[in-house]
C-alpha cells in the first residue's frame, strides 16, 4: 500500500506566520540573545531593541539598539546598527569606530554581538527551515505565559528551533552550528515583547574622526567528512604507502589494531 509523501518543510509554518510577516510590515521588538562558543567556553550576552520594516520577508531598514557583554577580556559596549539601502552601518560608541557590510554578521568588532540580535531570517517564516533542512513541528510549549508551536530542523553539521507565538511572531530561536575546527557556536534569541509601530529607515553618518572597521570574513559551514578507509597489511605495506603519499597537504592518522 502506498505511503503518503512526507509534509515539505514549507507545509509545517503556522498558517498565523505566512499571515503576520506578509507583505509590508513595520514593527518594534525587544531581545536577549546570547552567543557561546562551548569548546572554548566563551559567552557573549546581547541586550536591545529593534525597529524593522520589511515586504515579503526582505528588510528595507533598521535600526538596532544593543547592549554587549562580550567575551572577556573585552569590555561592556553599546552598538547601533542601522540598515538603509542595502547596506549596514554599525555605530560602536565605546571604541569610537564604525564599519559597513552586506552582511551584520561580518561586521567588525561588537557590532557582530549585536546582530544576534536581528537573524537575517526572523521576518522571513520561508527562511526559518534552511535549504535541505529535515524538519518536523514538535509539540506546543508554554514560553514567555505563551502556547507557542514547536519548529525543529536538523542540516548537515547544523541544528535548530523555533518556538512560535499563537500571532505567528517567532518567540525563540535557538542554533547549533559546528565551525571547521569542530567547534560548537550556539545563538539563542529571546524576543521579550513584540508592537507594531511605524518606522522610516533614516541616513546616518559616522562621526567626524571615528576609525573605520574592515568586515571579517564569515567561516564556512564544514563539508562532509572525509570516509574512513580500512586497508588489510596482511600481504604488503604498499597500500598503506600508497594512501599516504596521497594525501599530502592534509592533515593524516595511521591506526594499527591487533586481535588481542
């Protein structure tokens, strides 16, 4: 008997969502999020507020308005992000230094704390499953006195959650994403209170005699591991020899066993 085609992941966002974040919004939310690296045990805690509008899932502009408890040695320091034709400016007042990027999560310095704050997918419910992406909704979960709908999905060397209110405005999410060292970096964000309010995206320029930040490169997401070869020694070391010379220029392990 024929078994019925497995739902695709579109099928699995809350009707509530499609209908909240559709077309042309405009809309005020405060946040936490936090940024861990859990092999090296470094924290980063993020405080703010953002002002949005996007249509059809795309930002047209923001503004961001963060706290930043970085890592130490590093210290406490308050970041604006300001989003206007397509580009983003960030504002550390601390260090008197500014940057603008593409891409929040390049930028230089705190500012990339701060764009914890504001995952390039939050309005976007299409985006909340990535390309490839095995997904499943989970059971309803009381969060923030909320029953919100549980999104989970699974990717290659990466994993997450959504928790979605019953007005289908994301109220968690939660990422794990292994970095090409087989570290472990883990985002979890928090929005505390959601409004609609108007907003208009306006210029800002840095101030006069403000060092300027080069973006960073953002690392890659790890490609599929390398399979484990077995070759028998039983007649020759050749093979061994063979396969090693072959892989020069990349990192190699050589394992003899015994039966006993």
């Amino acid at each position: 008997m024929p078994q019925a085609a497995p739902a695709a992941p579109s099928d699995l966002l809350p009707e509530a969502s499609r209908a909240a974040l559709g077309g042309r919004v405009e809309l005020v939310y405060d946040a936490r999020a936090t940024v861990q690296l859990q092999i090296e045990n470094r924290l980063a805690r993020v405080s703010g507020r953002v002002e949005l509008i996007a249509l059809d899932g795309r930002l047209l502009g923001a503004r961001v308005d963060a706290a930043i408890d970085p890592p130490a040695p590093a210290t406490a320091a308050r970041v604006e992000l300001h989003l206007r034709d397509g580009r983003w400016l960030a504002l550390d007042h601390a260090a008197r230094s500014f940057g603008v990027s593409e891409d929040p999560a390049a930028l230089a310095g705190p500012a990339q704390y701060a764009a914890a704050l504001l995952p390039a997918d939050l309005v976007d419910p299409s985006r909340w499953i990535p390309a490839g992406a095995t997904a499943r909704a989970g059971e309803t979960t009381e969060f923030g006195g909320l029953d919100c709908a549980s999104l989970e999905w699974t990717a290659q060397a990466a994993r997450g959650e959504w928790l979605i209110g019953p007005d289908g405005l994301p109220r968690l999410r939660v990422s794990t994403v292994e970095t090409p060292g087989r570290e472990a970096e883990v985002r979890r964000l928090v929005v505390q209170r959601w409004e609609r309010r108007a907003f208009t995206p306006r210029a800002v320029v840095p101030p006069s005699g403000w060092t300027e930040l080069a973006p960073v490169p953002r690392a890659a997401v790890p490609g599929p591991r390398t399979p484990i070869e077995v070759r028998s020694l039983a007649d020759s070391v050749e093979p061994l020899r063979l396969a090693f010379e072959a892989g020069a220029g990349k990192p190699r392990v050589i394992g003899t066993f015994a039966p006993s």
